[in-house]
C-alpha cells in the first residue's frame, strides 16, 4: 500500500515558481571557457552545392540544430577569416539543419572551399 502511494506522488507534475524560470541563451557562438563552440559540423557537398559556390559565393554546411544565424556567421567569420554576408538555414527532413553562408565579394567562396580541401 505504501508503494502505490510513493509512485502516485511520483507521476504528480510539480508547478514551478516564477522565479524558477530559465534563461535562454541567444548567442550559443560567443567564447565560453576562451574557445568557439562548434556550430559547423561539415561542408554539404552535392553538384548543386558546388554550383552555388561557383555561381553564388556561396558555401553550405551543416550545422548544430541548436546554432542561429548570428552564431554561425560569426563562427564562419572567426574560422574562416572572411566576411559574411547573409546566412540562411533550413532543416531538412531527416532532421539535419543545413546553413547557406554567402560571401561578401570580396572573399571568394571557392577559395575557402579549396582551404577546406575538398577541391
């Protein structure tokens, strides 16, 4: 008997406080401990994609499903050393989230593709 009642005050949900709330962290790329945390997993490499960097200055990689934009850009800026112009993301449907990073023209995306060594 005492069991039932240990495992019914067990399933009750427990209302938390207001004060109890959590906080939210919006740049998940800033320094932590003196090092970037790892946003960029690796480059997405397809013939549609190197026809985006051919065409578009344009580089895709996937990334953590918990980066945005703002980390990511600055992430790629850090590592890269170049300059981004827009960052766009998506998540695919076998739950990847893929990031699109556009170059400003003065930076050449097939450059840091061949520093990557994938061409």
């Amino acid at each position: 008997m005492a069991d039932a009642n240990k495992k019914e005050a067990a399933k009750k949900p427990v209302a938390k406080k207001a004060d109890e709330k959590k906080s939210v962290d919006r740049k998940p790329a800033e320094k932590k401990g003196g090092a970037m945390m790892n946003l960029l997993k690796y480059p997405y490499l397809t013939e549609k994609s190197m026809t985006l960097v051919e065409r578009a200055n344009t580089i895709t990689f996937i990334v953590d499903m918990k980066a945005d934009k703002q980390g990511i850009r600055d992430e790629f800026e850090g590592v890269f050393e170049v300059k981004v112009a827009k960052v766009n993301v998506l998540v695919t449907p076998d739950g990847k989230k893929k990031a699109f990073v556009k170059l400003t023209p003065e930076f050449k995306a097939g450059d840091v593709v061949t520093k990557l060594g994938v061409v």
